[in-house]
C-alpha cells in the first residue's frame, strides 16, 4: 500500500450569491447586499502508518526494517479521544526481530487517523462607478472553521513514541483582504 494511499476522498463546496437589495435604502444595500458566500468541506480517511524497529536487526545496513507482530495491534474505535492519542494501536504486540532476521510485519499494515475540514469565504465587491470596472473587492476567510484538529499519524518507531499521536494541525484561520481592481 502507498504512503499516500487513502480509500476515500471527498471535497464538497457550495456557493451562494445573496441578492444586492437594489429595492432598499442605501446603507442597507451597500453593508448587507451583494455578498458572495462559498465553503468547501474536505473529507479524507487514514493514511497508513509504516511501523519500523527503528534498528538494524537483519545487519543489512538499513535501519527502518519492520518489527515482528505478535498479535493484533487493533484496538476498540469507541474509546475516548484521550486514550487514542495516547494509544492509537496495541504498540505491545510488537518486538525487535531476532539478530539477523527481519521482522514480520507487512508494509504500512496499520492506518492513522482521517482528516476533515471545513473552509469558508465571503467577499462583496464595492464599485466606484455604475459599470462595474472599476471596483474595492473585501473578502474574509477561515480556513478549519470549526477549528477541527487534523491529527498526524502516530508514532511508528519501536524507539521512541509508538503508537502515540504527538502532533496536530488544522488550527483555526482568519484573514481578511482588500483589493483596488482599476
């Protein structure tokens, strides 16, 4: 299986135009009218994780060799957020292989955590004239608007941090722009 490999992927956006109230008093239309909305949401299952002995146990010279697996290293989905950081997979199923010898573990066996996000923008233009060229463009963005964190892959190192999640992502994101367009 890939590094990369993902066995589903989704990317949903949607936009939407709010009308320009042109029937309204010139305040209301100018602040509340025109707006274009748009979000994207973004969906992607486990990434696989690559367990490694972290040592050159078949004296080959490569370090990343596999471990032996002595048992599944699955454990039960409906466990607190807290217990999966802290122990994503089973890491005691796993040991060093016997000198000489590589481990029998497969190849990216195990799988991560998927990923999600949701992603917003709004932006109105504000003309200077009636035909529309010459206008102020305000846009405001979030970016993980929900502030969902992207967890990485635990760690896959017989050495140090197996089975553990160390690191996240995906913090919320604001931003705002003003472009002149003449």
């Amino acid at each position: 299986m890939s590094d990369f490999y993902a066995k589903y992927i989704g990317s949903f956006s949607a936009m939407y135009g709010a009308p320009k109230l042109l029937n309204r008093n010139i305040i209301l239309r100018e602040l509340a009218g025109g707006w274009n909305i748009s979000t994207r949401f973004t969906a992607r299952s486990s990434t696989p994780v690559n367990v490694v002995s972290g040592a050159d146990y078949a004296l080959t010279g490569t370090p990343n060799q596999r471990p032996n697996v002595n048992g599944n290293p699955i454990l039960p989905s409906d466990r607190s957020l807290s217990e999966k950081l802290a122990q994503w997979f089973d890491s005691t199923v796993f040991s060093k292989p016997a000198n000489g010898t590589f481990g029998n573990l497969g190849r990216n066996a195990l799988l991560g955590p998927g990923q999600n996000s949701l992603n917003a923008a709004m932006l109105k233009n504000f003309p200077f004239t009636h035909s529309n060229r010459r206008y102020v463009q305000f846009r405001m963005e979030a970016f993980s608007l929900f502030n969902h964190p992207i967890f990485s892959n635990p760690g896959n190192s017989l050495a140090s941090n197996l089975g553990k999640i160390t690191s996240a992502s995906g913090d919320r994101q604001l931003q705002m722009a003003l472009k002149v367009v003449f």
